[in-house]
C-alpha cells in the first residue's frame, strides 16, 4: 500500500495564509491581535515550543508579549501577572504554557484567565462550552489534528477512531470534539490510556489511530490495520549522540514500520505541531474580531 505522508507544514502554511488576510483585514480598523505569552521555568521543550509561538506571531503581524518568569516564582505573582494581562486592551490572548513547576496549582491559574482571552481553551468555562457543542476557543493541538483530516480529505462521520492518551491537552478534549454532532466530529470513539487491558486490541479495530501518550514509537505496525489513518501528536526528546544537540525528536509511533501499511501517516516533526501553533494564531485573531465587535 502506499502511505500518504501528511505534510502538516503544507497545510499549516496554506491556513496561515488565510489568516493574514484577516490580521490585515482588523488592522484596517486599527486593531493588532495581541498575545500573552507566559513561560515559568527553563524546561527545555517548553522554551522551544514558546519561540516558536512567539516566531509565528511575529510572521503574522501579531502582537506578542513574552514573559518568561523564574521557576521559583510564586502562584501569588503569576496570578497577578494573569490579572494585569485580563484588563490589558492589547492582550486578546493569553497563554500560560504548560506544565507548570509543581509548587504552582495549574488549575487555580487556568482558571484566573479570563475565558474571553483563554485561547488555549483549557479554562472550565471554555472546555465546558466545547463539550456542550456551544461556540468557544477549541484546544489549538485537537483542533490542529481535525484540521489535518481535513485538509487531507479524510472523514471522520461514521469512523472507529482510537485515541491513545488521556491528557486534558489532547486526549480528552480531541475524544469530545470527535463525538460532537459536526462535520468534524460524528465518529465512534474509544480512548486507551495507561490502565487499558490491551492497548493494541483496541487500536487493531480503528479506522483511524491518535497517538498522543508521549511515549517513543510506542505504536507498531501490529497494533494497526491496514490502510488504517494514523496521526502522531507525540514530540518525544530522545536521546542521540550523532545529532548536535544530543537528542532528536520522535513521535509515539513507530514511523518507519507504518509506511507502507497505512494510507495516512503524520510525521514528527512536520506533521501536528505547525497546526498546534496556527490554531493558537486563529484563537487569537477569532479574540481580537471579538473585541472589535
Ligand atoms: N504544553 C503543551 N502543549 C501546550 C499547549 O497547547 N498550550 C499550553 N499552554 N501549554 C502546552
């Protein structure tokens, strides 16, 4: 069989000119999307992931404001940090990137974003709206996967779509989305997660397998069907003594066992992750039009 490579930088780059018709569209009224952009610590994936949001702003004409705070800062001075960028007119988004350092209550300071700027969609007002179906921003990597499928003519309506991973950024939120009564949803699905029985006898029955465990090549070519649709939301830092920076990037599936046995196939990197972030630019503008309004 041969495999469909997805080529997430292509249809990242074609939906991203989309968007910068509507960022010069608002600068006509005077308005430049603007984002908050919030990093606590120096984990090194998190660091990464945080330039490139602010690159891709910058190449959008998007305003972004960089804060990168110490990892011994308190809850205390993030949430007034949060607080100050809710009332800030110049902020339509607001991002704290994740995880954050233990001593901090993730949930307490997603929940001080206010959900008009809460791009990410992680706040509980947010992600209850996405589950009721109502209008809301959707988490930018699930909606980044949706747009993959598609761009690449692939539906769901109908479909078994195994989900492997639980996280409340992918797992959870992608199963729901799946499920809603849409054109990007009406799929069947099943979520596997750590205490599942046999993981691969559950993903032997989808039409279309979404790793997103965070664990390296840990999907085989004898977990999945035969012309099955397989998407990699996995970024694994693995470590390589060849490379110069000692380490190289690899998803949850086992990639080269896949080609040939499937008929769609993301790759890492170059597959989900330039959709992450473009989902992230269209929360932002869909924000700033909002303001506008
Ligand atoms: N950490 C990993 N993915 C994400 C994301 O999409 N948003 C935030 N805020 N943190 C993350």
């Amino acid at each position: 069989m041969v495999t469909k490579i997805i080529d997430g930088k292509q249809i990242a780059e074609a939906i991203r000119q989309q968007l910068k018709k509507e960022v010069a569209e608002l600068s006509t009224q005077h308005i430049i999307p603007g984002l908050g952009v919030i990093l606590v610590g120096d984990d090194p994936a998190s660091r990464s992931y945080v330039t490139a949001k602010e690159k891709a702003c910058g190449e959008m004409g998007i305003y972004s404001r960089d804060h990168r705070l110490s990892s011994d800062t308190t809850e205390e001075e993030l949430i007034e940090l949060v607080n100050s960028l809710n009332i800030d007119p110049a902020i339509h988004g607001i991002l704290v990137q994740l995880p954050l350092p233990a001593h901090i209550d993730e949930k307490k300071v997603l929940e001080t974003i206010v959900p008009e700027k809460d791009v990410d969609g992680f706040s509980p007002i947010n992600v209850g709206r996405m589950v009721l179906g109502q209008k809301t921003f959707l988490p930018c990597t699930p909606h980044g996967v949706l747009k993959l499928l598609e761009y690449s003519n692939i539906l769901t309506e109908g479909k078994h779509v195994v989900i492997v991973g639980r996280s409340n950024i992918v797992g959870k939120p992608l199963a729901n989305m799946l499920i809603q009564k849409s054109s990007s949803g009406n799929a069947t699905v099943t979520v596997c997660h750590s205490r599942t029985r046999d993981i691969g006898a559950m993903t032997r029955q989808a039409d279309i397998v979404i790793a997103a465990v965070g664990s390296p090549a840990l999907i085989t070519k004898d977990m999945v069907k035969e012309g099955a649709v397989v998407i990699d939301v996995g970024v694994n830092r693995v470590t390589d003594p060849s490379r110069k920076r000692g380490f190289r990037l690899c998803g949850d599936v086992d990639f080269d066992s896949l080609v040939g046995h499937v008929s769609h196939l993301t790759p890492v990197p170059g597959g989900v992750g330039p959709l992450t972030i473009t989902m992230l630019l269209f929360n932002t503008i869909e924000s700033a039009k909002a303001a506008g309004e």
